[in-house]
C-alpha cells in the first residue's frame, strides 16, 4: 500500500468516526445545526477575521469534546457491561467537559453577534460583498458540513470514496460559482465549470460515485455557494 492510499484511508477512517458520532448523537446533530446556523449568522454580520477565527476555534472545540465524550462513552461500556459508580463518575466528567465547551460557545456566540443583533440595513449587504474571502471559507465549510450531514443519512462506501452524495462534487461545483462571482469574466467561468465537470466525470469514471450521487454533490454546492455568493 503506498503513502497516498494510506494516506486516504486515515482519512476515512476519520470521517467515518464523525459520521457515525453524527449519526448516533443527538447532541452531535444539534451541535452541527448551530454550527451551520452560526456560519449563517457570520456572513449575515460580516464578521471581522478574528472574530471568523474565534468563532471556527469554537465550534471545534464543541464538536472535538462531544467526539472524545463519545468516545470515551463506548470505551467505558466496553470495559465494564455492569453498573460501576466509578464508570458512572467517568462519563460524567466527559459529559460535563461538552457542557462547559457548550456554555463557551453560546458566551461567545452572544459576544460575536451582539452588535449584529439590531436590525439590518442596506450598507450591511454592500459590506458582504466587499468580503469575498470571508464568503469562499464560509461557503466551503457549509458545502463539507452539509455533505456530512447528508452522507451520515444515506451512508454507503467510505466518506471520500462514495455515498451520497459526492463531496468532490460538491466542493468542485461550489468552487465554480465562486470563481465566477470573483473572476466576473466569462471565460474564466466556463473553464471553472469545465474543470468542476471534469471532476463530476472523473468521479463516475472512476466508479466511486454514481451518476445521482454526483449529480447531488453538485447541487448543493451549487446551491451553498449561489445562497452566499448571489442572493445576499
């Protein structure tokens, strides 16, 4: 096995974790939900860079403590099937390192959005788009949070080697509108959306994905990256 197909398999093996947290979790799907909700609120608020920073630190750290609370969850019901206080003590040290990284995110969140808590006005709407790197991270993370969350609902395959729908796509469509919004030339448009295609084909091609799960991972990016880059 070479280093790029090792490589590719820590990958998965890593995505499937999350998945499978996100598709057991009720607490994993809440956390994800306000997670897109934040990075909504982001582009609505035209957020500086470091509050961008704080606010990806944040929802990280809730996301990273509810995976290891997990973790250690099936780890102590694997070591011990009978009731043990000393278990018991266990997971709710964890569960109460969630809570306290919960309770950060939303002090955080109240101090982020505080100021965009008044109504919006038309200079607000100039201001997104003056922020385009801003709005091309943002999009990206929505697009992969959003295939996340699809995929652990029709999960088949490995995360970055099929199921529905496809993640390449995905991004490789979100990309396109990006490049045309900030490019604003034709023909930089139509190779972005050649190679997007290409990507679409070289994933069928390749067998990874079918025709559907392709088809798909381009409409969401497509619509993540329209819904950010065109409406606002």
């Amino acid at each position: 096995m070479n280093l790029i197909q090792r490589l590719i398999n820590s990958f998965n093996y890593a995505i499937t974790g999350i998945i499978r947290v996100l598709k057991d979790e009720l607490n994993m799907k809440i956390h994800f939900i306000f997670a897109i909700l934040a990075l909504i609120c982001g582009v609505l608020f035209n957020l500086s860079k470091v509050e961008l920073l704080v606010l990806f630190l944040t929802i990280t750290l809730v996301i990273f403590a509810e995976m290891i609370n997990t973790a250690i969850e099936e780890l102590s019901d694997l070591v011990c099937q009978d009731f043990s206080p000393k278990i018991k003590l266990i997971k709710d040290i964890a569960a109460g390192a969630v809570l306290v990284t919960a309770i950060n995110a939303l002090i955080i969140g109240y101090i982020i959005f505080f100021k965009g808590l008044r109504p919006l006005t038309l200079n607000l709407l100039y201001q997104i788009h003056q922020t385009p790197i801003h709005l091309t991270f943002i999009a990206l993370v929505l697009v992969l949070l959003i295939t996340i969350v699809v995929k652990s609902k029709f999960n088949k395959g490995t995360p970055l080697q099929g199921g529905m729908p496809s993640g390449h796509s995905a991004v490789a469509f979100c990309l396109v509108i990006i490049i045309s919004t900030l490019a604003n030339d034709a023909l930089v448009a139509t190779l972005s959306l050649l190679l997007g295609l290409l990507v679409a084909q070289s994933r069928i091609e390749g067998q990874i994905h079918s025709f559907w799960e392709v088809v798909c991972g381009a409409i969401v990016g497509l619509l993540v990256a329209i819904l950010i880059f065109q409406l606002l």
